[in-house]
C-alpha cells in the first residue's frame, strides 16, 4: 500500500512538472553592439529554437532570412545566448522569434527556399516574437 501512494505521489508531482510550461514566452531587453543577443527568459513546451532576424530601413521584420539562432530544449531558460552572424550596432531594430524544431533535431533548417521546416512557433494564430533595439 505504501508503494503504490508513493507512485501516485510520483506521479502527479511527473504531471504537474511536464504542466509547468505556460504557452511559450520570450523574455528579451535591449541589446549592445556586438556579435549576440542574450535573451533574458525562454519558455517552450517543446524543443525549438531561438532566432533572431534582422529589419529592414523601416524598421520592418527581414524573414525567412535570420542572422542567428541557437536550439532550445522544451522547459524554462534564463540568459540564452543566440550568436550572430554579423556585428550589430546602436540604432538596429532586431526580432527575436520562437521557431519549432521539425526537422532533424538541433539543426535550425528554416530560411529562404526552406519555409516549411522549422517553422515559427504560433499562438493564436501569431508567431511567438519581441522586437528589440540595439543601443
């Protein structure tokens, strides 16, 4: 009797962790001149990966091109950093977006020609994304 309330205690406690994840979020503050971005929080529910993208003279999101990403594992992340392809430098609007992992595990193959793999993560029928300014 005693194992069995220690495995239903098990698992509810295995049940309310897996539940801990809230609808995906990022956590992001104005960057520094340089060659990453540190994204203060990340939450998902599934593996994916952090992404940033680039905008164009009107301020305006450069998609499905990005200047950098890094995979995230399905749970909570604190000062995950994304390195960049290029320097940035004061006066830059990025976008750091959430993308999905669907292709082969770990390896971001969304951009352009490849739209179909890796996709954004959407809620609500928006892509999970914080613009963020570079000063």
């Amino acid at each position: 009797m005693r194992m069995h309330h220690s495995l239903t205690a098990m698992t509810l406690t295995l049940g309310l962790a897996a539940s801990a994840v809230a609808a995906p979020s990022l956590e992001v503050a104005e960057q520094a001149p340089g060659s990453r971005v540190t994204v203060a929080g990340v939450s998902v529910a599934e593996d994916g990966f952090v992404v940033v993208h680039a905008s164009d003279d009107e301020g305006k999101i450069v998609a499905p091109a990005s200047i950098g990403h890094v995979a995230v594992a399905a749970g909570d992340h604190a000062a995950v950093e994304v390195p960049l392809a290029r320097e940035v430098v004061a006066g830059e609007r990025l976008y750091v977006m959430l993308h999905r992992d669907t292709g082969t595990p770990g390896e971001y193959a969304f951009g352009p020609g490849s739209v179909e793999v890796d996709p954004p993560l959407v809620v609500d029928g928006k892509p999970v994304v914080r613009p963020v300014a570079v000063q």
